[in-house]
C-alpha cells in the first residue's frame, strides 16, 4: 500500500502541526486579552474602594480564563489526535478505516470549541456580570481570536486529506497488447 510521500507529505504533516500551535496561540491571546481586562476593571470607577491587586484575575477575570482554557484544552487534545491520526496514515498500516471514522466524529468538538469561542465568553460574561469596566478593557482584536480555532481546524483537515490520498504514485503504465 502506498503512503504519501515527498513534498506533499511533509506539507501535510506541517498542516497537522498547524493545528495545535493555532490553538495554543488561541489560549495565548485569550490570557493577554483577559489580563489587560482585569487591568481596566480593577483601575476602572467601579472598583474604586477595593483593593487594586493586577496580578491576580478578578472573579470576572477568572471565569473567563477557565471557560477561555477549557475551550483551548478540548480543541488542543482533538488537534493532538488529528496530528496522531495524520502521522499513523501516512504509515499505510492497518486500521486506516478505523481512524478515518474517529476523525470524522472528532470534528464535532472541534466544531462545538470553535462556536463557544465564537460567542466571545470574556464579553459575554463581562455583560452577565455586567461590568462594563472590563469590557471596555478587552483589546480590539480579542473577538477574532476565535477564528484561530477556525484556521486550526481547516489547516488539519487538508493535512489529513494529504495524508490520506497517495501523492506520490506512480504513472499508469499501458497494458500490453491495448492501443495506446
């Protein structure tokens, strides 16, 4: 059985590497932008009165970053996966069928991480908790950070595309005695 090989392979591989390093970048983003949050709460009119400390999360801070981490650790593992699956097809070794099947139920959490990011928790529960304070504190560019998870799970699926097809084949060679 052949495996992919040559450039496209390794273009494949680098995709499927793609994957949890865009998740990670996604977590990474989620934490600057909530810290410079808790910034603007704790040095905001409302906070007036209460202890200033910024280098701690607020309550507000700290539920944003644990539902920002639990997002990025789903998607991170089914990222892993992808690049483990990716890695074991190229190999052309039993149960490719097995693995095609797994990676196709693994898209839903991927899915599921990339629509809870895409609400924007940190907004979100900055408006339950109405405090406009923090609000205002997050960075311009942090409700795009969802589509981090987007690319990530785009560049994985076409690294498992080349990782599944055959790049390398060989020209069809004509059979003997057919016109060519």
């Amino acid at each position: 059985m052949a495996t992919s090989q040559g450039r496209g392979g390794r273009v494949g591989l680098v995709l499927l590497a793609l994957g949890p390093a865009l998740v990670a970048a996604y977590a990474g983003a989620g934490y600057v932008a909530i810290k410079a949050a808790v910034r603007a709460q704790v040095t905001g009119p409302e906070w007036a009165g209460h202890k200033a400390d910024t280098a701690e999360f607020t309550s507000l801070g700290v539920d944003t970053w644990r539902l920002t981490w639990w997002t990025a650790l789903v998607v991170g593992l089914v990222a892993v996966l992808y690049l483990l699956f990716g890695v074991l097809l190229r190999r052309g070794s039993r149960g490719r069928t097995l693995i095609l099947v797994v990676s196709g139920l693994l898209i839903v959490p991927y899915a599921l991480g990339f629509g809870v990011a895409l609400f924007n928790p940190p907004a979100m529960l900055a408006n339950l908790y109405d405090n406009p304070d923090f609000l205002a504190g997050l960075p311009a560019w942090q409700p795009f950070t969802a589509w981090l998870l987007l690319a990530a799970g785009l560049a994985q699926a076409v690294g498992m595309v080349l990782a599944t097809t055959r790049i390398g084949r060989a020209p069809a060679q004509p059979q003997v005695g057919s016109p060519s």
